[in-house]
C-alpha cells in the first residue's frame, strides 16, 4: 500500500492552516504568555509574527477553519493544547472524509479511515507543528514585510500584515491577525501574480484555559486498519553513500538539513535535504530504486501542483529524485535538476535584475513527502 503511505493530506492540511516549521525549526513549547494591551498598536510588523508565532505555539484553541484550495473548499476543526510542558494537537475534517491528525508529544498519528489506515510518526517533542517561522534581517532581504491595514474582521480588530517576495522563486503571505489574541484569524497565499491560491478563514475561534484529555481522542473505529510507521528505527542503516547536495539554489535558499528518513512502504532509508530561504522550504528526497528489468530504463519525469503545493521528480543513476514544496513550479524544478551525489557546496544564485514584488499571502511550507 505505497499511495496509501504517502497520502497526507490531513498532514498538509495542518501545514497550510498553520505554517508548519518542521523544514526551519520550531519554537519550543513554554507556558502561554499574553500580548500586553498596552504595546499592540506600537508592534513592528516583525514583532506582529512573533506574536502570532508564541500564541500559536504556546495558547490552547478550539477552532473551526474553512479552508480553500485548488477550487474546493474543506471545514476543518483544530484543537491546540499546552499542558505540563507537552503539546497536544488533533485537526479533523467536518466533511465526511473522517480523516484525523492527532499530535501527543513526539508521537503523530494520521487517521486515514478511507484507505483503513493509520500513519505513526515521531517528531522531536520540543518542537511545536504550528510555528511560523522566525523573520531575520536575512530573511528580510528576500521579503518586504510590513503592516498596510488595521480592519475589522469577524467583529475583531486585526493587524493586517504582508509578507511580499522580491522575486519569483517564493510566494507571498497575507496575514490579518488579531489584535487582542495575536492569532491568525484568515490568511491567503498568492502567486507572483496577486492571484489567491490558498485561503483559510475562521467561523469560530475560541481559547479555553482547559481542554480536557477527551477532546485528543479519535473518533475513528481503526478495528482492521493497518499501521504504518515512518519513524527510523536503530536496525535502520544509514543514508546512502555518497552525499547529495545541490550545486545551485535560487536567491537565498540554504542547506539547512541532510539526514535519512524511511519513507512508508520503501525497504531502505531516503537521503532527506531541505533547503530554505527562512520562510520558503523544498524538501528533496532521493530514493535508490530496484535494478529495472532488462531492456527497460528508468526515465520518468513528474511535474504536479496541488494549491501552492509543488512537486518535481525524476530518475538519475538508479535514485529517484523529488523535490517538494510550497514555492512556485520553476523553484521545486530548479532545486530537484541541481542535486547530485557528491559532497557539493550549495551556492545560491544571483537574484535576477528587476525582479517583480508581488505581496500576499499567508502560510509557510513545511517538509511535505514525495507524492506518488
């Protein structure tokens, strides 16, 4: 059941509602710590995403989000937890599929009842699936961020906050977050042409003191599914030999993980690399493939896009390789066509001369894994 394996859509789900960080790096779960009223209106834009950052990680919330994609719409409920120091996240589609996505501490399951499966994972228990990623002065050099609007939204006063690309390699994010809680109560992704992508809008949004241990407990019947584990274990060996690195990447973009992940259903560990401009993340997996059968050569090449969700793949030397992302197209292609065994340093490109600002948009990519 290798499609079942890979089917996270209730994963990108959490990803898109939440700029997950797991390609960038998490905050890490403290006690809840109110915005002070009295410096709000004075926050820089930068100041706003911290904010946003710290409620999302660190506040308890019970919400019911729509979320559009692609042309279709899904109501999706979350709820976040912070207790005794561990994160407890569950996110659930309203729309029939039965699909959950349950997080206690390290551990995270991906209830699948239409394919009758139930996807494990680990994830460091210090780092948190609903941070957004920390905005640096180098980060800044690729984005023009700042405030253009205080509005009403949902009977709330909110900061409207953008996070604009200086070229055409990343997307932009819109944010309008709420002044008294500093949660993201709509958010919007566009292309480099202002066009919406993704949208998710909250119809409610509550933040309890306390959410009991219930409200974590799947609803799905799992008599008869199958379990799947995608955790590396100790009998696991260590990633291919050698390395893979890329010898370009587009403006900004870094190496910022190398390591090996067993990707369900495949025998034998993928190399793993992400690579990321601090916000904008493509995560690329290489996968050695069985011999082909005699006569027959290995020569498929795979370009897909789901929303902002972009995949490129291809086969080199016995490996498959797959590139995927929140960017654009060109950018998940560019990345994948410049990886190669060896040990490589990876070396950005130079920014093309007058390159479009576009503005918009609202959620960061996390390591998504190869569709197949």
């Amino acid at each position: 059941m290798r499609t079942a394996k890979r089917n996270n859509e209730p994963l990108r789900a959490l990803l898109l509602a939440w700029a997950v960080a797991t390609a960038t790096g998490a905050l890490a779960a403290t006690a809840p710590r109110p915005e002070p009223a009295t410096n709000a209106s004075a926050a820089t834009p930068s100041e706003w995403l911290e904010r946003m950052n710290r409620s999302l990680t660190t506040r308890n919330y019970d919400g019911t989000f729509a979320h559009w994609h692609g042309g279709t719409m899904q109501m999706l409920r979350i709820i976040h937890r912070l207790q005794d120091g561990k994160v407890a996240e569950r996110l659930v589609s309203l729309d029939g599929s039965g699909r959950e996505f349950i997080r206690s501490g390290a551990s995270l399951s991906c209830y699948l009842p239409d394919k009758r499966t139930v996807l494990v994972e680990q994830r460091p228990p210090e780092q948190s699936l609903v941070s957004f990623p920390a905005v640096t002065a180098e980060t800044a050099s690729y984005y023009d961020i700042r405030e253009v609007a205080r509005t009403r939204l949902n009977r709330h006063d909110t900061h409207l906050i953008t996070i604009a690309p200086r070229d055409e390699y990343r997307y932009g994010y819109r944010l309008w977050i709420d002044d008294a809680t500093a949660m993201p109560l709509k958010t919007q992704l566009c292309d480099s042409g202002g066009h919406v992508i993704e949208q998710i809008v909250f119809a409610s949004l509550t933040t309890p003191t306390h959410i009991p241990d219930s409200a974590f407990r799947p609803e799905v019947a799992t008599e008869g599914f199958q379990w799947l584990r995608g955790d590396l274990g100790p009998a696991v060996p260590p990633p291919p030999v050698p390395g893979w690195s890329a010898l370009k990447l587009p403006p900004g973009f870094r190496m910022m993980v190398r390591g090996a992940e067993r990707l369900p259903g495949s025998p034998l560990p993928a190399t793993h690399l992400v690579f990321t401009d601090g916000l904008a993340a493509v995560s690329v997996f290489v996968e050695q493939l069985p011999p082909p059968p005699a006569g027959a050569h290995a020569t498929e090449t795979q370009e897909t896009c789901m929303g902002s969700s972009c995949a490129y793949s291809f086969v080199t030397d016995g490996h498959k390789v797959t590139a995927v992302g929140e960017v654009p197209p060109a950018t998940v292609r560019f990345i994948a066509q410049q990886v190669t065994a060896g040990t490589a340093t990876a070396v950005a490109t130079p920014a093309p001369a007058g390159a479009p600002t576009s503005a918009v948009a609202c959620l960061s990519p996390g390591c998504a894994r190869p569709p197949q």
